[in-house]
C-alpha cells in the first residue's frame, strides 16, 4: 500500500520503501472528518489510498467555495500554506470513507536525511495544483469539463455534479448546458 504512493512520485529503491513504510502514518478518516481546518499551518502531505477528499474554503455567506477534489492514488495538501508554513485559508476534508497515508515535513526531511531518491517529493511539492488551472479564467466551460473528461473522469464517479461545477468555476446550470452540448456532438 505505501509503495504503491512512491510509485506515482518516481523510482525508489526496496530500501528507500522501507525508510518511507517507517516514517508514513496510515490513517482511517471518517467521511466528514477534517484533515486540515483554515488557521492551522499545513505540516503533512496526504496519499489518498482509497476513498476521495476534497478541499474547500468557506465565503462570509457560509458557502463552499471547491478548490481541490481527490481520488483514489492521488497526492494532495494545501500548497500555500505548506510552502510557507502560513496558517491555511482552506479545509481539507473526506468526502467518503478513506484511508490516506500521512507524511509530515519532518518525515520528508529526515527521508532525504537518509536517502538522496526522496529529493523526487521536490517534484511533486512544485508541480502546479490542477485547481490553479480552473481559477485562470482564460479557459471555457466547455475547455473546462473537457479536461475533466480527458485527465480525471473518475471524478464524475464520485463527486456530484454541483461539486463539480464549483470546482470548475462554473454554474450547475452551465455544467449542465456543456454536458448536454458535448453529448450532442458525440
């Protein structure tokens, strides 16, 4: 189960995924269950196991405003605050039943202590959140939910379609035009 998370990272030899097994946390999380709340200072990179997560931050209305959706094999965390060890301005939380693998800083720097192949988590530390992606504004709905279809359509599975619409920036009622415009043209 934990090698399976360094293998979407790069390429790591038995030993370094004994060192990894040693340091990583399994957590069981209860769909609901917060594993980042806004203020605290993000300390820990999460593997989704299995189950699927979700990052929100919350407007002055109370509304959830989706800036992150995570499935199964997937990495994430909350980049600002972890980089710069700022409290957060999101939640991290399960939308289902999971289990995730936690590593903390600490662990990741006591891992490139002992083995120059975790240097790799620099790679995943420094790629750009998808959420970025569907913040510019310089994409169509349309170029939107095409990405989705094409790179990560299991979140169709999984989430529902208005968290999905927040998460594209878009409205249910627009998601719902392009889903049925792209059905049309199939």
């Amino acid at each position: 189960m934990q090698a399976n998370a360094l293998d979407t990272i790069g390429t790591f030899n038995a030993a370094d995924k004994a060192l990894f097994e040693k340091e990583v946390k399994i957590r069981h999380v209860d769909k609901g269950e917060v594993l980042l709340r806004e203020g605290m200072v993000a300390n820990s990179l999460f593997f989704n196991v299995n189950g699927a997560a979700f990052q929100y931050s919350l407007s002055p209305s109370g509304a959830e405003n989706i800036t992150g959706l995570y499935m199964a094999n997937e990495w994430f965390y909350n980049p600002s605050s972890l980089a710069a060890q700022t409290p957060s301005h999101s939640f991290i939380a399960a939308y289902v039943d999971s289990i995730v693998l936690e590593l903390s800083i600490q662990s990741i720097h006591t891992l490139i202590y002992k083995s120059a192949a975790f240097f790799q988590f620099n790679s995943l530390i420094a790629q750009p959140t998808t959420g970025a992606y569907f913040f510019d504004n310089t994409l169509t709905p349309i170029q939107k939910y095409a990405y989705i279809l094409e790179h990560r359509p299991a979140l169709l599975q999984v989430f529902p379609l208005k968290m999905i619409a927040a998460y594209l920036k878009i409205t249910p009622e627009t998601l719902s035009r392009v889903r049925e415009k792209l059905a049309r043209a199939d």
